[in-house]
C-alpha cells in the first residue's frame, strides 16, 4: 500500500470515530495510532465518556468481530479465557471465552481481582490463551480495548505495573465543551442511541486485510538514528527524575517508537520526525510511570512530571 493511499485509509478510520464520538478528538486519534502500531490501550475517564462508544464504533468501521467483557469483583479467569468441557464422548473440548474476538472491550478493567487481569497477559503480550497446556491463537486483528475510571473511585484495585506496561497508550477522556456536549444532546433527539449501533451512521472504512496492509505500510516508515536516541533519551530521563518513583522501561520505548511511526503515517509522511514523539510521549508514558507521593499530595500530575522532563530533553534538529 503506497504511503498517500495508506495515509488516505487511517484518516478515514479517525474520521468515522469523530463523527460519532463527539469531542474527543485527541483520545481518537492516539486510539487509532495505537491499532496502527499494533498495541493494546487503555481508555480513562469517568463514566458517560464514550469509551464505549469509541471501541463499538471502530469496530463498526473496521467492520470486524466486537466482544465486551464487563469486569466485575468475581469475574473469574475462565470467565474471559474460555474452559475445557467434558462431552459424553469422554473426550476434553475446548469452549473459546469472549476473548476470542478481534477487538475486546474490557469494560472497567480496575474493578476485578488481580488473578482476573493477569488472564488478559498472556493474550496481551502473546497473542495466544494457554488452557490445560494447548495454546489456542486469537485473531491477528486481536487488540484489547480496557476501561478504567479514575483510580480514586470506589471498589477499584490498580493495574499492577507488569499488566500497564502492556498498553501501548492511555488515552484520556475528559468532558467535553459545551457546545459539543449540547451536539450531542441534538443527536439523541434525532434518533441517536448508544446501545443501537445501526444507529450511529457508520460506513465501514477497511477491514481486517485492510488493517494489516496499514499496519505494514506503519511499519516501513523511515525512523534516523538521531529519532531512535531522541526516544532514548527521554525514556532514560524517566528513571532519573526526582520527580518519579518509577521510571520507564526498554519496552516504553519500543511503544514510543512504534506510535511515531504510526503519527507519522497519519500526517502522510514515510519518516519520524522529533514532534511525533514528543506529542506521544505523554500518552506512551503516563501509565508506566509513578509521581513521587510527596508531589503527588501537591497536585502534581504524571502529565506535568513528563512534561517538564520533555522541556529538559534536548530535540534533534534536521
């Protein structure tokens, strides 16, 4: 797929979600350079955001299987995995769990047990579900969409770090402006509903083939070297700012690279360039990262703590 035409078919993917999705555009567009670098994400905000509404409609415009698994506090591995069944032939066989889609939705992941999330691991990282000993492969389109809200609400356990540092990005959702949330509003009345996807006016853009052509074409843009020591050297910073308890790790930086590549070829060029990653750098790192507790009791966000880490990174010039 040449660079314009590639280029052509991811905007038309983000365009489709911000027509439906209303005013969150920032949150889209990270969402669709992680599908493009084949990465996982992590949607925060409180509830009524269009989260959901978000993984629904790509789903729709990428016209593949959608699967939501509601996260509750005893939702059981199995219960996403699938189990092996005795039948009346005294033979095993395996019953595939709703994981076996092209894009699960893990709805409020933060309010099930830690055995709950770590079942989601192995499927994140390779692609596979390991039950009784036979590996099952998922779906080569398999991406993990996870909700979480606000760490401060109630009858939530964190994400252990090993599980976070799986999610490309963390994209957030805000409330929207006035004016959007009163658009809105306007869509309901003219017969738009959120639990009926036939009515959200969404024509599919590509499908899977399509997706895997766009991900390949992501993946022959042009990355210099002084980019690859850029991405480097703000990760490297991440593990020594007083600011932060916890810093990145080399996997960050792969993340980093792979969503440059990605913003890259939205804007329609075959190469990185130093904004690429800095503008992603908060949305890559804020989840692999802790503040400090005491900045943290000051308001200090990760946002800001990246952010002044980024102002001190020297960028590569041309």
């Amino acid at each position: 797929m040449g660079g314009t035409a590639a280029a052509g078919d991811a905007r038309r993917i983000v365009d489709a979600l911000n027509r439906v999705v209303l005013g969150q555009e920032a949150a889209t567009r990270v969402v669709v350079i992680a599908l493009l670098a084949r990465g996982h994400v992590l949607l925060e905000g409180v509830p009524g955001t269009a989260k959901t509404l978000l993984a629904r409609t790509l789903a729709l415009a990428l016209n593949v299987k959608f699967q939501r698994i509601q996260f509750t506090p005893d939702l059981m591995p199995a219960d996403i995995t699938g189990v092996s069944l005795l039948s009346g032939t005294q033979e095993f066989t395996f019953r595939p769990g709703p994981i076996f889609a092209d894009l699960v939705l893990a709805d409020e992941i933060n309010r099930a047990p830690a055995k709950t999330q770590a079942a989601l691991l192995e499927a994140m990282q390779e692609r596979t579900v390991t039950i009784d000993g036979v590996s099952h492969p998922l779906s080569s389109v398999f991406t993990v969409f996870a909700t979480q809200n606000p760490i401060e609400f109630e009858g939530t356990y964190p994400l252990p770090e090993a599980e976070l540092d799986r999610f490309t990005v963390k994209a957030l959702f805000g409330y929207p402006a006035a004016g959007v949330e009163q658009g809105i509003l306007t869509r309901y009345v003219e017969g738009f509903e959120a639990d009926r996807p036939a009515t959200y006016g969404v024509s599919q853009v590509t499908d899977a083939g399509g997706l895997e052509a766009l991900r390949l074409a992501t993946e022959a843009i042009r990355v210099e070297s002084q980019i690859t020591a850029y991405i480097t050297a703000i990760v490297r910073a991440t593990r020594e700012a007083a600011s932060l308890t916890l810093g990145a790790s080399p996997r960050a930086g792969v993340s980093l690279l792979k969503a440059s590549r990605a913003a890259a070829l939205l804007d329609g060029r075959d190469f990185v360039v130093p904004d690429d990653v800095k503008g992603l750098a908060p949305s890559v790192l804020r989840h692999r990262v802790n503040v400090a507790p005491e900045l943290e009791l000051e308001g200090v966000s990760a946002d800001a703590a990246l952010k002044a880490i980024l102002d001190k990174t020297e960028v590569p010039t041309a």
